[in-house]
C-alpha cells in the first residue's frame, strides 16, 4: 500500500490531519467510524492518476485534534466545509464511506454551489443508526431505543467493550469486531491491516459519533431518535449510492430507503460486497467509483 505524508490544517479550535495525492479536479474521500484517511490510501492510489484527491482525519479520528465535542454530523460537515476554505479547494466531489456518507449529504446540503457529486459507499442512510437498549442476553429491545450519551456509552454490546479496546490498546479486540462484520469477506493484506489498527486505536471520539449516528435525520419526517431537519432538499449535487447486497453493518435495505429519500438519488448495486467493497473486490469497487466521479 502506497503510504501519503499526513499533513495539517488548522480550522480554529481544531486541527485536521489529512493525506494529499495527485492534479486535476479534487475528490474528497471522508472515512467511516473506527477508522480514519489511512483506510482510503489504496483509493487515493488508484484515483490519483486522474484527480487530487483529498482524505481528511475527522474530528476525534487518526492524527486530527479533539479539543471540543460534538453533536452531529453536521458539526463535522462544517469541520470539514472549513477545512476546504483553508485548503483553497472551491469545487470537488465527495466520497463518503458509511458514517462519512452522512457527513457528505450535510457538506452537499451547506454547499450546493461547491459540491459537484456526491458518492456514498455503504453509507449510513438519512435516517440515521438506530441503536436499541439491550435485555438480559444482550439481545436488542427494537421497541426501545437508545436516547442519551451516558445511556449510549453504558451500551453493553456495542459500545462498552470497543471503549475498553481503546482505553487498553487491545488490537485483538478490534481485529474480531472487524473481521466479524466488516473484514468478514476479504481481509486486507497483514501490514495494511496492522496500520489499519493503529488508525482504529487512536479514535477519541466513540460516543459523539454514536450519538450523531443516532440523532442523524435530514429527512422531512421524525424518526424515534430524531425530528427531520428536512435537509435533503437542499441538496442539488447528482447523489449516487454504491452498496452492496452482502452489507452487514448497513443492510442493503437501508440503501433502498436511502436512494427513495434522496431527490433524483441513483443506487449502484454491488451484488458480491459487504460493508467495507475497497477489500472485498477492489477491482470492481474501483472500476465502480471512477464511473460514479466521472458521470
């Protein structure tokens, strides 16, 4: 895996580390939860024969500071809206990878004039993740959910145990987590894994962003988490979705519900991918999101 020099951008109260590659029309490529920019070095490496492409740390994730909480996923859109300002990029397309599909919708929402696409990869759809109290077994109550921080942080099956592998550095833990449900088709070569797992072990922000995930609703209709802020109407950028029918983080059907959602949304189904397509087929993943940018 090629490797990009981590640079840095201070936003205000902030600084963002990001990783930079290739000329042309800028792609900016936002990461999901319990990763950062380094899971999207072998997309940088393919794209960045075409385009500059652009991968940010967000706020809480890999080499970016986290010197105030948040509430939202818009917060981090704005993190990164300023982001771009400092940059000097006026016009790109987004890529976002699940939790960094939502950021992308809030940045095409507040940006209508400067993003061109947007593309979202397995993407938390705008209705946001629901998660649900647990009963004696562990098992989900789906007629309660989950409402606050402090309850989301107390999660027993979720959340506390990946708090416990961040705050004791237990690779193994999170090499289970993700082979179970994201590396469960293909894992990545050992040493891309292993900086794999660094990235994973130094998010700051765990509960924020369950919290976000949770509270996320750009739709005009409330959910049981979260009153619609009706934002999806302000986007005008084409919106294209690339899922795949083996997703086990985000079920194929949350993209079905999605792409109805999304005015003049577009749904690109991949048949033989689960939630992380970069390491099931790269091939076809990257072949897929090359004619999404350049459409």
């Amino acid at each position: 895996m090629k490797q990009y020099e981590v640079k840095q951008i201070s936003i205000g109260n902030e600084t963002l580390a990001y990783r930079a590659g290739g000329a042309g029309e800028t792609v900016v490529l936002i990461h999901g939860n319990m990763s950062s920019s380094v899971h999207w070095q072998t997309t940088m490496a393919y794209l960045e024969g075409r385009y500059h492409v652009v991968a940010p740390d967000l706020r809480g994730f890999g080499e970016s500071t986290y010197n105030s909480r948040f509430d939202s996923l818009r917060e981090l859109a704005q993190d990164l809206e300023r982001f771009l300002d400092e940059a000097g990029i006026d016009t790109c397309t987004l890529v976002g990878w699940s939790t960094g599909g939502g950021v992308a919708l809030e940045m095409a929402a507040d940006l209508p004039k400067r993003i061109k696409k947007a593309i979202l990869v397995e993407s938390v759809p705008p209705t946001g993740y629901p998660m649900f109290q647990k009963d004696a077994t562990g098992q989900p109550i789906l007629s309660e959910l989950l409402k606050t921080k402090e309850e989301i942080e107390n999660d027993p099956v979720q959340v506390a145990p990946v708090l416990a592998a961040y705050a004791s550095g237990d690779r193994e833990m999170m090499r289970a987590i993700w082979n179970a449900v994201i590396y469960n088709m293909a894992q990545p070569p050992v040493a891309d894994y292993e900086q794999y797992l660094d990235a994973m072990l130094r998010q700051k922000n765990l509960v924020d962003i369950d919290y976000s995930l949770l509270t996320f609703n750009m739709t005009d209709e409330p959910t049981g988490s979260a009153e619609g802020s009706g934002r999806l109407k302000q986007i005008q950028c084409p919106v294209t979705l690339i899922h795949g029918k083996l997703d086990l983080v985000v079920p194929y059907a949350w993209a079905e519900g999605a792409v109805a959602a999304i005015p003049g949304a577009k749904l690109v189904t991949l048949e033989t991918t689960g939630h992380s397509p970069i390491t099931d087929d790269p091939e076809l993943f990257f072949a897929t999101l090359e004619q999404a940018i350049a459409e």
